[in-house]
C-alpha cells in the first residue's frame, strides 16, 4: 500500500474520514455501505472517526430542530448514536474479520451438516431501519475441505450482517466468504428476516417477512439433497 501512504502526504489536515475515503480511492477499493473498510483504517483513527460522525449528528438533530442544548433527553443522544454506528450496528465495517480456526477433515467427513438458526441483527441500507431474522447455513463437505467451529458460523455472520446490507447482497457475502474457507463440495444458505422499513414506515405491514437463499455446488446440483437439507431446516423452525 506504498502508493496509498504517499496518497497521504498533502492530507493530515483533512477529516479523518476524508482520509480513510483517500485511501481507498488511491487503492481503486469499494467502500458501499455492505464493504469492510478495516484494512484502510489506522490504529486510533477509528475514536476520531467516531467523534467526526457524533459532529455530524449533533448537525442533523439541529436540522431536527431538535433543541439538544436544554432537552435532557437528546444531550447525548448524537453521542450515543456515534458509539452505536461505529462500535456495534455497523461494526462489521470497521473491525477486522474475526479469527477463525480451520481444521483438517481427518475423518473425511461427506455427509450433510446444517447450522443454525444463527440470530442476525443487521440494517437495511435504504433506511437504516433494523433487520432481524435467523440464517440456517447447510454445507456438504469433501475429503480435502476445512472444517470450522460452530460459533465461528456465528461470528462470521455478525461480522458480514453488522454493516449497512440488503438481505440479497448480505447472504451472498457469506456464502463467498464460507466458500473460501471450508472450499465444501456444496453450500446452502437460507435466511428469513423481518425488515422494519416496512413494519416502521411506509406499509407499516406487521406480519411480511422475506425469504432467501443461496445454493451452491452439490445443493444446486442434486435435487435430493436440496430437498433434504430444507426439510431439515424446516422441521428445525
């Protein structure tokens, strides 16, 4: 990243996430709302970005016409909204990839292993309204795939659904991110959630939910297993 650094050398002055966007724009990297910014962010710039976006807010709730200086209920509200957005709801975009141990398939396991439901708790990035739902993730492994723990599943999705995500988007990440490091013969993912963009506003619809999934390799080739791993899942519900 020498080319990124010199990128850097006229910027010290800039806002901190100037700096950042600088440095993902030399290295020709996305940065939408989904992405992991992590490997751009260095160490202490992640409390002042935190500070620069509670500045940000205190604008909006003036924008509000939200009087934060003698209404003791929004004195610290852009405070702990910053913290919310940096440090938890959005984490994923800002803390590196959790550390997961990979362990060899000694037993030459092939038969169908299913995981979940894994709570998630995400955002849409339309409104950033809350997204909650389970995700059952299904893999068929081979002689030669990695095997990984079951609250590394966990981890992983916590990492990929704390960003800004649509649903679609969110579960294909995974299932890019599961296949690069178990490389199984097949892999499914199904994921049901309830999406308050449309319970907290617009239709105000209480009772929608949305499905989906991802089928890869042997799942989407082999209609049996298919229909065994969503039996199974169902009857998990």
């Amino acid at each position: 990243m020498a080319s990124v650094r010199e990128a850097e050398t006229d910027q010290t002055d800039l806002p901190v996430a100037a700096r950042i966007r600088a440095r993902l724009q030399a290295a020709g990297e996305r940065f939408h709302a989904n992405d992991s910014i992590h490997a751009y962010i260095e160490p202490g710039e992640l409390d002042a970005l935190q500070a620069e976006v509670e500045l940000k807010l205190k604008d909006v709730l003036r924008a509000l016409v939200i009087d934060t200086d003698s209404d003791h209920n929004t004195q610290d509200t852009a405070k702990r909204v910053a913290k919310m957005f940096v440090r938890e709801v959005f984490h994923g975009r800002y803390a590196p990839m959790p550390s997961v141990t990979q362990f060899p398939n000694i037993e030459q396991l092939n038969e169908l292993m299913i995981v979940g439901p894994v709570t998630v708790r995400s955002a849409c990035s339309h409104h950033l309204c809350p997204i909650i739902g389970r995700v059952w993730v299904g893999v068929m492994p081979n002689e030669s795939s990695a095997l990984i723990g079951l609250s590394k599943y966990a981890r992983l999705v916590e990492w990929v659904m704390s960003r800004p995500q649509i649903q679609e988007e969110a579960i294909t990440q995974l299932a890019d991110l599961l296949q690069a490091k178990m490389q199984p013969d097949g892999l499914a993912i199904v994921m049901r959630a309830d999406h308050y963009c449309m319970q907290w506003r617009g239709v105000k619809d209480m009772d929608s939910q949305m499905t989906n999934s991802v089928m890869r390799g042997s799942f989407l080739k082999d209609s049996n297993l298919r229909r065994e791993f969503l039996a199974l899942l169902n009857s998990s519900r």
